[in-house]
C-alpha cells in the first residue's frame, strides 16, 4: 500500500514525540494544510466515482463495505456539493469548480420539497456556498423558492419549525434540535430578500427552543414535541441517543452550532448567552475523551468501551471556531484552543482517511443512530462537509494572525 507523503509526516510526528517523551505538535497551518489536502484529493475521487450516476450522491459505508448513495431527497444531500464549493475556495481549480457545480445542479428539485424540515441543510449548504462563492443569480433563486417551501411547516401556534411527520401516535408537533442548522438559510434569505418573514420564523423557532429543549446544565433533548393547541410542549424524547434524557452527542452540536449562528445574525445578547453555555457544557464535560472527540452519547453506560462520533466533533469545532471571534477574550481563546485540539485530532491518522481509502471519504469514525443500528463507526457526508468548513475558518484565523 502506498502511503501519501502528507500522511507519513503526520505519523512520524506522532511517533517522534512519543519515543522522545516531548510533546512536538506539527504546526497547526501544516494542519490546516494537510486536512485540506487530503479532503480535496479524497473529494475529487468520490466526484469521479459518481460522476456517471445521474442525481446520485455520497451518504456512507454500507455494511458490506461498499458505497452508500442518496437521491436529492435524502438529508444529506447538500452537503458533498456544499463540501467542494469550500475547497474550490480554497483551491480555485477548474476541476473543483466543475464538480461543485454539478453537484449543486443534482440538488435543485429539493427547492419545492415541503414535506422536510432539512432543506437548510439541502439547499443553503450547497447552493448557499455557491452564491457565496460565484454570486450566480439562478442559486439565489433556487433558494428563495426553497426558503418559501420550508417555510410551510412553520406553525404560529407552536412557533416553531416542525421537523417530522411521523410517529404521529406520540408527537403532536415533533421539533428536533438539528432544526437549529435551518435557521442560518432563513436569515440570509430575509437579508436578501427583504422579507422580514423570514427572520421572524427563525427568531421565533429559536426562541421556542431556547425555553424547552435544554435542561439547567444546557444539555439539550433531541426531540421536544408541543400541543398543536396550545403550543406548549408535551414530550421531551430522544430518538437517536441513548435516552430521554440522555446528551447525544451530534445533538448539542447542532444546538450549540445553530445559537452560534442566531448570535452573529441577529446580535441579540440571549443567543450569545445561550451558546456560550452550550459551548461550556461541552468543553468542561467530564466525558468528553482526552482527543477531544465525542462519545456517540455523553451519557452512554459503557463509556469508554463505545463507539466515538467524529461527525459531532467537527460540527463542535466549526462552531467554536466562529464563536471565539465573536465573544473574544478568555472565553473565546478557550473556546479556539478547543476547536484547534480537536481539528488536530479529526485530522490524525485515528480519524482521517488515508488517501484513496475509506471510499473516498475523509473522516472515519462516525456514529449515525446507534439506537437504530443504522450507520455506526462509518464515514458520514455531513462530518465531511464541517471538517472542511472548520479547516477553512481556521485557515482564515491564522492568514490573518
């Protein structure tokens, strides 16, 4: 097997230091570098593989080792376009913009979906990233078609976005934590847009889950369900950690990811509060591993004989890149030196993919639904999209240092 030279760097630092007994840790922008490297290499093969499979993108491992792919309709889909729009950025390649274009354009009909909660993640992440990127009028189209369609499961009882429309026997009106992530796409869309509807739902959708989803310590519920009545809520569930009451791993990341977001788009001093608690529940817990990346579930039984989740660590470290430039200070040097630990960890050989390995993911490592047996210690999609986001904002923090 041969191995790429970035990969035997790593490795012989690694073992340089622990034969030394010092700790020498490879400079943090060789890091960023190699992360970006092997994301873009591991990314390319992946665009190539799926190239000729018409509407078809990138989910995880199957059991039996090979490819799983979705449609434009599944969750995820936003996220490998969205993935190649960052290292175009990063790398403007004619080949890398071939792809994130392609990619994007595979997403489109997701635009008049109204019967999923997840197009922030769908759209704004790829389309979102393109029009960023390249300001091309038809993205910004797209999604304003799409922000109207998402805006339909908005309820003005409840005041919240509902996610789900199933298990209807026990939730009335289910709103699951990873709602948060939708409510950058509605922001911006009001910024461009002009409709001040918009920004409404998703200060009334964070508000709401600002007062019932989170406990005293700011641990989170995954699934909070409300009366369609009164609009006051009536279940706090899990569905994919351990319990009821349980912290899922992936589930405070988005929580804390998402306030991250309502704290820089709306300024208002709550949802600054609101993730800086988040963010010190998770950087003091006393389960968090020594690498930084999170068990499946902080309060699973058999910690530490369990399985990690990389996804929830990248999305973390995204999160805690951007809040520490906007509460600086103490806090926001903890809270980049937390981040800096865990990208440094995400991008070891523990957990990053040796180049043309892993069927051309790039992180390793990730639990999906462990209550569901469903993608556990797999490659997934999404920690693939916010690893690279999180190189690229760290990228950005160090050019400017």
């Amino acid at each position: 097997m041969k191995l790429s030279t970035t990969f035997i760097v790593a490795v012989t630092l690694i073992v340089t230091a622990c034969s030394t007994g010092e700790e020498k840790k490879e400079p943090l922008s060789d890091v960023i570098e190699r992360g970006l490297s092997v994301a873009t290499q591991q990314s390319v093969l992946m665009a190539k593989e799926l190239e000729g499979e018409e509407g078809r993108f990138p989910r995880t491992i199957k059991p039996d080792g090979t490819l799983q792919t979705s449609d434009y309709g599944w969750w995820c889909s936003g996220f490998f376009p969205g993935e190649l729009w960052y290292l175009y950025e990063n790398s403007s390649t004619p080949e890398l913009k071939k792809y994130a274009e392609m990619y994007t354009d595979r997403v489109e009909p997701a635009k008049n979906m109204t019967n999923t909660h997840d197009l922030g993640f769908m759209l704004y992440c790829s389309y979102g990233n393109g029009y960023r990127i390249t300001q091309n009028p038809q993205y910004k189209e797209i999604m304003i078609t799409g922000a109207h369609s998402l805006a339909t499961r908005y309820n003005s009882t409840v005041c919240a976005i509902r996610s789900w429309d199933f298990n209807k026997e026990v939730w009335q009106y289910p709103v699951i934590i990873d709602n948060m992530m939708n409510l950058e796409f509605f922001t911006v869309m009001s910024k461009e847009t002009g409709d001040q509807q918009f920004y409404e739902i998703a200060d009334s959708h964070a508000k709401k889950t600002m007062n019932h989803h989170f406990r005293p310590d700011y641990s989170s519920y995954h699934v909070v369900s409300y009366d369609t009545i009164t609009g006051a809520p009536h279940a706090q569930h899990t569905h994919q950690g351990y319990s009821h009451e349980s912290a899922w791993a992936r589930g405070q990341a988005w929580g804390l990811y998402g306030y991250v977001v309502m704290a820089r788009e709306t300024g208002k001093p709550e949802y600054f509060e609101q993730a800086r608690n988040i963010a010190l529940f998770l950087m003091n817990h006393p389960r968090m591993p020594e690498d930084k990346v999170p068990y499946w579930d902080f309060d699973s039984p058999d910690i530490p004989n369990t399985y990690r989740d990389a996804s929830a660590a990248a999305i973390m470290a995204s999160a805690l890149i951007e809040l520490s430039q906007l509460i600086t200070g103490d806090f926001g040097a903890q809270c980049l030196a937390f981040a800096e630990e865990q990208i440094r960890s995400l991008s070891s050989p523990d957990y990053l993919a040796e180049p043309g390995t892993n069927r051309y993911f790039t992180i390793m490592h990730c639990t999906g639904h462990l209550p569901g047996n469903s993608e556990v210690d797999v490659p997934l999609t999404y920690a693939d999209y916010y690893y690279v986001e999180a190189l690229m904002r760290l990228k950005r923090l160090t050019t400017k240092n």
